[in-house]
C-alpha cells in the first residue's frame, strides 16, 4: 500500500533543498528540534519542534533553515499504491502538531535503521512501518484537534515520566500530579499520545538503555537494574520486542578501554 522510496535524518543550520514530487508521491517530514520553514505550491509554513508537515503529490516545494539556527528533522519521500486511509486520500497540504509525536519519532527512527542497515526483506519492514505510523496518525486525526488544556496536561505527564523512567510510575502518581483521577489520566494519556503510561515508560527506558549499552562499561544486569527491571529476563524481553535485536547486539561498538 506505501512504497518507502528514500529516508533521511537531518541536522543542519545552512539548509536549502528545492523538490518536485510525482505523481502518488508523498513527503512526510518531522520537526525533532529548533524550526524551519517550506514553502508549498506557495503557501508558507513555519514548523517547530514537534510538529509534522505532509507534502501531498505533484506538489512543488523549497525548504531551508531560519538563519543561524540549527534544526533537526526526519524526512520521509514514498509512493502511495492504494489509498485506502483519509489522509492519503486528500491531496490537501498537511501542518499539525501530533499528540503521539513521540510515537511518530520512534516509527521514524525504527524505519531509518532498517533503510541504512538493509538487513534482508528491509524495504517491506520500511513499509509495514509507515503503514502502523499513519494508522495511529489517523486516528489521532479523526479524533480532531487537541485542546491546549488537554495537551498541557499530557506534557507536564511525559516530562515527569522522563525524569522517573526508573521509579515505578503509575496513573494513581500521574493523576495526582496533574490533579485528576487516575482513570482519567490513564485515558487522556492514550488518547492524546496513542500509548498507555507503560509503554511510554518503557520507550523511555529503551532509549536509555541503547545508550548505555554502547557507551557504558556497565554489564546488561546492572543497566536492567539501574532503569527499574527487577527481572532480567523481563528487561530482555521487553528490550527485543522493541528494538528488535538483544541487548547484547548493541555492545559490540562500546569504547574499548585503555
């Protein structure tokens, strides 16, 4: 259904790039930091961290950076071979700031590790991947646009989450802080991020965990133990159904010590 023609992760400050895209084809591009700014068939969008622009096809384009700034971005250029979800039937030009923007920028960097590895059957695991990502992208936008209250609430969520990944946290902790029952906070949760608290927490642990596997001399038990998992059969468990891979596979480039 989605063709993955061409995945990109950008960080650059002195950026400018011109494209026409063809027919069926779609640019979905993720601000991950700082901003820059498109220019669309001539309608001129600013995007910010965070927010998500979808290019539709035959569309002429220019980007580049707001100067002296530098900004990061996941890009995504694919082919549309049946258009069966909404947002691709549209040929509307696309700007949001997704609630599951977290969700998004993992599905981005999972489908760029595959385009730059290619392992075998790479591409049709590149497409899968898009597919999921604009499945959970329509139906956060079939629910409609978020209210600032709402998502203040899910932000002030996330960021004690970040900050705690290792302690167990609960929606009994998270309605507390935000002052709202534990059910209602577990569902605005979900709603506006397409995860439940655990699986968020569990990302935040995964991104940790990758970190200090490659770059610490730590053994896998002792980083198991340090983001929180009593059980190092459970860490293990969690860790492939994330990542794909052991844990052990992401030791083999640590720094050797001198």
């Amino acid at each position: 259904m989605l063709e993955v023609l061409e995945v990109q992760e950008q960080h650059q400050m002195d950026w400018y790039e011109e494209q026409h895209l063809g027919d069926n084809e779609y640019c979905l591009v993720l601000i991950t930091y700082g901003n820059c700014v498109y220019w669309v068939n001539g309608q001129k969008r600013i995007l910010d961290k965070g927010e998500l622009l979808l290019i539709p096809p035959g569309s002429a384009y220019y980007g580049k950076s707001v100067p002296t700034r530098v900004h990061t971005k996941q890009v995504i250029r694919f082919k549309v071979q049946q258009d069966i979800l909404p947002l691709l039937k549209s040929r509307d030009l696309l700007q949001i700031k997704p609630g599951g923007y977290d969700l998004y920028h993992d599905r981005l960097r999972h489908i760029a590790i595959q385009w730059w590895d290619k392992p075998p059957y790479y591409r049709l695991l590149a497409d899968s991947m898009l597919v999921q990502l604009f499945v959970e992208l329509n139906r956060e936008y079939d629910r409609g646009i978020i209210r600032e209250d709402k998502q203040r609430l899910v932000d002030t969520m996330k960021q004690h989450i970040q900050q705690n990944y290792s302690r167990r946290i609960t929606k009994e902790h998270l309605g507390e802080l935000i002052q709202r029952t534990p059910n209602y906070a577990a569902s605005l949760f979900k709603n506006i991020t397409g995860q439940t608290i655990s699986e968020y927490v569990h990302d935040q642990r995964m991104k940790r965990a990758v970190y200090m596997l490659a770059e610490s001399q730590l053994t896998i038990a002792e980083i198991a133990e340090f983001l929180g998992y009593q059980e190092l059969s459970y860490f293990y468990r969690i860790f492939k159904r994330k990542m794909g891979v052991p844990p052990a596979e992401m030791m083999h480039d640590r720094p050797s010590i001198l």
